[in-house]
C-alpha cells in the first residue's frame, strides 16, 4: 500500500513500503509531513526537487528529518550554494540519468521538462513505478501564442512523453500539472500524457487558479483508459493507493 498526502501546489509526500519519498516541497500549511515522518519511523525519507523554481524547490527541506537516514535527489539546475556542503547524501540528476542506490527503491531515472529540470520516474522494488512531472507539461496559452507556438510547445511535450511511454508499460502514481492559468487548454498537456502513458492511478497538481476546473476528470481525462483519479485539492489530505 501506499498512502499519498498532498502538501501543496506540486508537493506530495508518498509513504511506501520501503521509504518516505516527499516531492518539490514548496510548503506545508497544515503540517502533515511531520505526521508522515511520525508514522514511519523506520523509514528512509528521500527529497525529490525536479526544480529551481521558489514554488518548487525550498531550502527549508535540509533542515526536515534531520534525525533520520536522508538522501536528496536534485535537479542539475539547482544551485549548488543553497545546498549544504557536508553531512547530507546528495544526488544530482539531469535528463536521461539513472540511479540505482536510492533506498527503498531499484532504479530513479530523470526525464526531461518543458520548462526547466527534470521529471522523475522511480521504480519500486516490487516493480511499480512512481512519477512526478515537475514542469513538464504541453505549456502555452492558446489566446495568446500563435498556432506556430503553440504547435512547437505541443511537439516539444510529445517527444518527451513519447519516450517515457516507450521506456515504461506502465505508471502506478502519477502526479502531473493541470494548471488553470493556461485558459482553454489548460488540461492539455494531463489529456495527451494520459492518452500516450498507462497510468494506473492520477493526481492533478499545480494548481495556480482554479482546482476545481483540475479536479473535473470527465473534460480531459481520455474514457478510454482505466486510469483512477484523485482529487487532493486542498493541502493536507491523502489517499491510499491498494494493490
């Protein structure tokens, strides 16, 4: 099993079986990772940071779980001076890395972004795989971009989704950005993702604007699929995720 908290805008902790994984902690306003880290003792706790951007990536994370086994994976595009020089395990990861020493789990490998950084793709050690898109997404704004732009942003998010559709049969959690800012098509970038990957179960994030327009499945989620969605639209709530 594994239990999904939402944090914030893209932050999720995930407790799995065999670590805490806490995604682009950007801010915690009901302090729910301290329950997350208090349930799961034991537990390794990795940080993942797809990103520099401040709504992503906050320094505050090299000061949580001190008392426990921490290992941070980081984004190439974060600056090295915010990231303490002793005392932490640190993995730094471009597009097309891959690890295969992260505790609690057999393989991370980093995908690309349309913005900056990196996606991240984590294989647990009973095979399922985790995903966490950071800034990839089909950006652009459709009132505003031309039909070249918006053709060119669109290619972009193809070539890269069509590389993990490729390398992965399928995803048991997906957290993807459906950001409300974008006009009319802000969920396109989640429709196409969704039509191309096999995603199991489905978490909207980024929610600049509305989240009620995220949360409203039936508009761009293809019926197509089989994929379950969440809507954990307000910080401090969670799901379990079974099987």
């Amino acid at each position: 099993m594994i239990t999904v908290t939402y944090l914030d805008h893209s932050g999720f902790a995930l407790t799995t079986p065999g670590a805490v994984m806490v995604f682009d902690y950007y801010k915690d306003p009901d302090k729910k990772l301290e329950k997350v880290l208090r349930d799961s003792p034991e537990k390794p706790v990795l940080f993942f940071v797809s990103h520099h951007h401040p709504d992503h990536f906050n320094t505050s994370i090299f000061e949580l779980a001190q008392d426990r086994k921490r290992t941070y994976i980081l984004a190439n595009d974060i600056f090295s001076k915010f990231v303490p020089k002793t005392g932490l395990s640190v993995a730094w990861m471009s597009a097309g890395d891959v690890i295969d020493s992260i505790p609690g789990t057999t393989q991370v490998k980093a995908y690309g972004s349309t913005d900056t950084g990196v996606s991240y793709a984590i294989t647990l050690t009973d095979g399922s795989v985790i995903f966490h898109a950071g800034d990839l997404n089909d950006w652009h704004w459709s009132e505003e971009s031309t039909e070249r732009e918006v053709a060119k942003a669109e290619e972009r998010f193809k070539v890269i989704v069509d590389r993990i559709a490729e390398e992965i049969p399928e995803i048991k959690i997906a957290m993807f950005p459906v950001d409300a800012r974008m006009g009319t098509d802000f969920a396109k970038g989640a429709q196409i993702f969704l039509s191309k990957v096999k995603v199991d179960n489905f978490f909207p994030m980024h929610f600049w604007g509305e989240p009620q327009k995220a949360c409203d499945f039936n508009a761009y989620v293809p019926a197509a699929t089989a994929t379950r969605c969440y809507c954990l639209d307000r910080p401090g709530m969670n799901v379990e995720i079974k099987g």
